[in-house]
C-alpha cells in the first residue's frame, strides 16, 4: 500500500478480474459473514476465503499487515470490555475482585471474527481495484456520475485524510499541546486535531467542486473512457450468482428469525 | 475582436454585504496576454471566477452588468457549456486533483472522459501537453505523490488539455520555486504565442512585465489602473497602493532621488533596469545633459 492510495499494482487474475466481479463478491462475502448462521462463520470466510484470493491477488502479506493495523484498536476493546464486563457466567480467573468470564471471552472472539472479515472483505477489494476502472464499470451500470465519483474518491480519500491529520498533529504538537500521557490527555488532545481536519476538508471540498467542473465534470456530453475494462460473459454470470447468493443469505436469516 | 467582454460587472457573494466587484468594465482582445494585480481581498480571484462562470453559476449571490466571453453570455448559458471555452487553473494544487484517478496521465486524460473525446484522440491530446508542460517523466506517478510545484503543473496541463479559448490562471506559480516558475511562464507564453487568450493573476511583476500585452490594477474590487506593464508597473498611483511594483522599479526609483537616475523611464524588468543603470554608471557624455529633464520628479512621463 502506497501512501496515497489503498489499491497495490500487482500483476494477478485477481487485479485483472472485471472490478464489479470482486465488487460482488466484496458484497456476498460480507453480507454471508454478517447473516449466516454459527459463530465462527467470520473465521471461515476470511480463513478460506479471503485468504487465499489474496495470495492469488499477490496482496496477502499487505492484507494481513492492513487488517491488523486497522482493527487491533477495535479487537482490544471488544476483548477488554466483554470478557470484563460480562455479568454472570464460569470465572476464567480472580484476581483483585476481577473475573473475565468465559462466555464473555467467547462473544468477544465471535464479534473480533466480524470486525477482522468485514475489514478484510474491504481492503481486498480496494487492494486489488484500480480507482478509474471502478469509477468507469460504476458509470457503465448506471451509477450516476457524482455518486460513482464519491465512491470512488471515498475509497483514495482514506490515505490522504491520514497524511493531513499527521501533518496537523505535528502543527499542534509544536504550538505545545501534549498529545502523550495517561487517557486523559490523549482524549483531550483529539479535539485540536480532529476539529481543523474537519474544517479544513469542508473548505476543500468548495475547491474541489470548482477544479472538478472546470473539467467538463457533470456536462452533458456523452462520456468516454481511457481504459478498457476486460469483462467476459463468464464474469458476468458470476456476478449475478454473487448477488443472488449475497440475497439467499438476507432471505435465509429474515426466514429464520421469523420461525424460531 | 474582444472574446472577453464584462460590462458594468457588480457582483456580490451570497454571505456578504458588501460587493466583491464594482463596476468591472474589461475587454480582453483574442490572443490577447492580460494581467491582473492587486493586493489581497482586491477581487481578483472573484474576477477569474467571473470569467470561468462559476459567479454566478456555482457560488449564486447577485451579479449586475453582462458578463460575455466567446460569443456568449453568461446569464443565458450553464456553467458546463461555460467550461468548454474557458479553463481555470487556480492556487491550491491539491484540490485540483481528481482524486478519482491513480496516474497523471488518467489524471490528465479525466476533463476529456467527461466531455466525452475519443480514446485515440484523447490519448494523443495527453501525451501533447505532458510534452509541453514537461511532465511527460511524471505520467505514470500517482498525483499525490508529487511535490507542490509537480502538482502545480499537473493541474495546468489538465486544463490545457482541455483545449479552451480563454486561459484563466489564478496565481498558478505559487507554490512553486524560481526555476519551476520560468517553467510554468514558458508554458503560459508558448500557449499565448499560440494564440491562445490568457488572463493570469499573479504577484510575481517581473514575469508579467516580461510576458503580458498588458496589466490591470484591481483595488477594492475595482479596476484602478489598465495599461501596459511599463505603463502600470512605473505608475505612482499602484507606487502610492503598495503592490505590483518591480523591484527594479523600486531600485531604480531610489537612485532617481539621489539623482542617479537618468533613463527618461523606469525599468520593470532586469535588462530594463541594467541598461538604465549602466547609463547612471557610466560618466555623462555631453549630450546627456539633453536628458537632465528627466531627473525632477514628473518627467518620467507617467
């Protein structure tokens, strides 16, 4: 991953797949993740899954590397608060009037399996996408211009926001705010940061809309395209098996619910 | 033929009271190389927004007096139809990047997609203004990868591409150091001897008065001062406003009151003031004293 866009050039049948293929199968993996049944469905999927589409993709090290930087935050937590805080239940241990629970531990790794798939399930996809080719396959569906092009630009957006946010912590870390310390500190500190990167990115967005227009964006000519975009019948029957599997699985569960 | 002509332009942003531009009356001729200087807040970058359509189109508020460029009117066209004849580049590189594209080659070939030209062409069309604006090394870079003055030319190029007959260019050099500069400069002159029309706002006065057919003065969001760069530039009204002055001018303006000075005019740019120093510099032949007039305040003709 470069530091300006998610997506790794890469020469592989997975880069070279049409990109609303992989944005189907993005699709189906995650609502199959999030409504079928059992527990560990999340493991499986990124186990059997994700895992090796990304060794075919030749992203499984950045993959890996990306999922954990992006979700330890969120595993930590999970696993603190639900073994912690988990009401009744078979004591793991005790230790100064603190007894993680068994079932508690249990949620958690079930929960830490959705947040690793639902992470992982994105960033193959943004891996292995070229931008454009997303933006122009979007355009060719039917997705309105302005909608194709916040999608996409959300997608290459993530890295730069990163960059501005570093660039702002160093501003105020120099005018003397303490950004390191006990909790109390680090939370404080966030509002100075977060504030101007917020501001600041609504005042591009007025540039933006302008640089953008002056370059014919939203005119009512008929578009056209720098790329072609590889697509074979094969794949297009593919995606649509994404999707009838991706509205098997909501159906399934709905069904479910209902009759238990 | 003027293929810019504002009349009685008032012009006032939605959340203020007071205008941005007051009575703007501006012909620019076609082909021709115009300046705009002023100090800040002066209502030069509403002026390129004027003429790019985006006041009123994009930023509404109320616009009095008629704004025609190319033939047609702004009240009676839509900012898409505007863009095609006129292309604006403006300061921030940054936010002229798509953002949608992962190379400056698509980055440049983006305008083009949108107003739907032939993949061949548009190919063709990119490799052309990379070559002219010397980036032709950078097409397979990402745009954010690039340092300023990269970028800067980069949101260049993505406007020349697009081919417009009017060059609207809001301060686009300054992110940029001296030598990225003469660059930028070369390419604005090789458009305008190309016999493209080109509008540029900018600060650096030694570069206009090289390069522009002439210069106008804004203050206040109105026009102060319009005429050729030695005329506007040498002036003692924009000398009196503090901005656009050369500083070979100011130089030149020093020796004067010591006396030093004898060219019968002020220099702008650095032969200019060369010729006329090594004039002051060298012993008076007799004949020099037929030039003495020009050394009391007033004879310099301005």
């Amino acid at each position: 991953m470069n530091a300006f866009s998610m997506y790794v050039a890469r020469e592989s049948g997975l880069h070279k797949l049409h990109p609303l293929t992989k944005g189907s199968l993005t699709l189906a993996l995650l609502v199959a993740g999030l409504t079928l049944p059992g527990d560990w469905t999340g493991y499986f999927l990124v186990l059997f899954i994700i895992l090796p589409l990304a060794r075919w993709g030749k992203v499984l090290e950045n993959l890996v590397r990306t999922t954990w930087s992006l979700s330890w935050p969120f595993v930590l937590s999970v696993i603190l608060i639900q073994s912690l805080f988990w009401g009744k239940g078979t004591p793991i241990f005790e230790l100064w009037g603190i007894s993680p629970k068994v079932e508690g531990a249990r949620y958690a790794l079930i929960s830490v399996g959705r947040i690793i798939l639902v992470m992982a399930d994105f960033l193959l996809f943004a891996m292995t996408t070229r931008p454009d080719t997303l933006m122009i396959s979007l355009k060719q569906v039917g997705v309105p211009s302005s909608i194709a092009y916040i999608i996409v630009t959300t997608l290459q957006i993530i890295p730069s926001f990163q960059r501005k946010a570093l660039t702002i912590l160093d501003a105020q870390r120099s005018r003397g705010l303490e950004t390191e310390g006990n909790l109390f500190i680090r939370v404080r500190a966030f509002v100075p940061i977060i504030l101007p990167l917020v501001l600041g990115s609504l005042m591009e967005v007025e540039e933006r809309a302008i640089a953008i227009q002056v370059r014919g964006f939203n005119s009512n000519r008929k578009e056209t395209s720098l790329v072609e975009i590889d697509d074979t019948r094969r794949q297009a029957t593919v995606r649509k098996l994404f999707i009838i599997i991706a509205l098997l699985c909501v159906v399934a569960r709905i069904a479910w619910q209902l009759l238990t | 033929m003027a293929i810019v002509d504002l009349k009685d332009v008032t012009y006032t942003y939605p959340t203020t009271d007071s205008p941005a531009l007051r009575n703007i009356n501006l012909q620019v001729d076609e082909g021709e190389f115009v300046a705009v200087i002023g100090p800040n807040g002066a209502g030069k970058s509403t002026l390129c927004y004027t003429l790019a359509g985006f006041v009123p189109h994009f930023f509404k508020g109320e616009l009095t007096g008629t704004v025609e460029v190319a033939g047609s009117e702004s009240s009676q066209s839509t900012l898409h139809e505007w863009v095609l004849n006129v292309g604006l580049a403006f300061q921030n590189p940054f936010n002229q990047i798509s953002g949608a594209k992962y190379t400056v080659f698509e980055e440049l070939a983006f305008g083009l997609e949108n107003i739907g030209v032939p993949r061949d062409e548009m190919k063709a069309r990119v490799v052309d203004v990379m070559e002219l604006t010397g980036i032709s090394d950078l097409a397979d870079r990402s745009p954010y990868s690039l340092s300023g003055g990269q970028q800067q030319r980069v949101a260049l190029a993505s406007i020349l591409v697009m081919q417009p007959k009017i060059l609207v260019l809001d301060e686009p050099t300054s992110q940029m150091d001296p030598i990225g500069t003469r660059e930028v400069f070369g390419v604005i002159r090789k458009m305008a001897e190309q016999g493209m029309t080109v509008v540029l706002v900018e600060h650096k006065v030694e570069w206009i008065a090289q390069f522009a057919d002439r210069v106008v003065a804004l203050k206040d969001g109105q026009v102060l001062l319009e005429g050729t760069p030695a005329e506007v530039f040498t002036s003692s009204i924009v000398e009196e406003s503090g901005f656009g002055i050369s500083r070979y001018t100011s130089a030149a303006r020093k020796a004067r009151e010591l006396g030093l000075w004898k060219s019968h005019r002020l220099p702008v740019t650095l032969d200019e003031a060369a010729e006329g120093f090594s004039q002051a510099l060298t012993p008076d032949p007799p004949s020099a004293s037929l030039r003495d007039a020009s050394r009391s305040p007033g004879g310099t003709g301005e």
